[in-house]
C-alpha cells in the first residue's frame, strides 16, 4: 500500500500492516485502529520537545536508560511477540527506556517506556489526555508528563502499586522543578522547558 487513502479505516490492523506501509503521513495504531498524528508540531512543541530531551540525554550519558524522541515506534505488548500480534503502536513526543532488551531489534521500543512525555498540540488534546492516558496506564508506564505549551505547565502522572496512574500533586509551571524516582538525580526546570518559546 503507497497511499493513506487506499487504508479502510473500519478495519483492524496490526504491526505487521503498519510497518509495511510508505506513507509519508505519520499514524498511530491504537489495539488496531488507526489514528492520524496532527500536522508538524509548532515551533514551540518542537522546542519544548528539544528542551526536555537535550536534558534527558546529557543526564543520562554513560547511565543504562536511554531517550528517544518522535518519530520513534512504541509496541505496547503483553504476551504478543509477532508482528502480525501486536495491534498498538504509538509515537511519543518523548520516552524514556531502562530496560534495554526492549529495543534489541532496531525498530524502536518493544514494551512499555519507563517515562512517556507527551506535549500537546491543537487538535490532539483529547486523544493525549484520554485514550493515552488509558493506554499507558493499561500497559504500566511508569510516569506520564502531560505538557500544556499554551499554560506552559506540566502535569506527573505517576503509576501507583495497584497499577492506576495517580497525579502527583498541582500542574508544575515556570519557577517549578520536576524530579522523577525513575532516575535519581535527574531534576528539571520548568524555566528550561519553556525558555525562550516563539
């Protein structure tokens, strides 16, 4: 297939199909249904995307985690181990990798992020704040940031013991520091993150 308008969107898909597709367009599989990603991100989610993952990285130089940014394929699996199984693929704006046997066969991340960030965009708030929302708890990210680039605020969501995302305490905003337990040491500014937005 070579074009988005050759998919039947009532259909089910799987990862297999996904890869197999050329299209220019960026999509998502959501338990096999296809979702259209948003245009190209505005300068300030592009900046707000380099900002956080400048810091990850250079944080996380000779450590055992590693972070990616979108485009990078996420295959939320349980028990599914063959392409033609696995039925949710998805691209977050950010992730965070501990467990590097996830990312064995080159085609970005098979299971769940330790650390998922996404930024907002205008026209996919209710998809990033609903079904993610959803679908990172189901499969136990576990942290979910929530970034608001209008508000220039940031909401941790963070997986609690019975498997349910808790938020952790207020939106955190200029003049605020976000620390995160899945890597010790790690803090961010919110001034960083939001520095010199066009």
């Amino acid at each position: 297939m070579n074009s988005i308008n050759d998919l039947d969107f009532s259909k089910t898909y799987t990862y297999a199909d996904y890869y197999s597709w050329k299209f220019e367009e960026r999509l998502e599989l959501i338990k096999g249904k296809i979702f259209k990603m948003s245009p190209a991100p505005s300068n300030a989610h592009q900046e707000i995307a380099l900002n956080i993952g400048s810091e990850l990285n250079y944080f996380l130089k000779n450590k055992p985690c590693k972070v990616y940014l979108a485009p990078f394929d996420v295959r939320l699996v349980r028990n599914e181990t063959t392409d033609q199984k696995i039925k949710t693929v998805v691209q977050p704006d950010i992730c965070v990798v501990c467990d590097l046997n996830k990312l064995t066969d080159q085609r970005g991340c098979l299971g769940a992020p330790d650390l998922v960030v996404e930024i907002l965009s205008p026209g996919n708030n209710a998809k990033e704040i609903k079904i993610k929302y959803d679908l990172y708890e189901e499969f136990a990210v576990k942290e979910y940031w929530v970034i608001y680039p209008d508000e220039q605020s940031l909401l941790k969501y963070v997986l609690n013991k019975d498997g349910k995302f808790v938020a952790e305490g207020r939106a955190l905003t200029v003049g605020d520091k976000i620390t995160t337990s899945i890597l010790p040491g790690f803090e961010l500014s919110l001034d960083d993150v939001f520095h010199n937005l066009i």
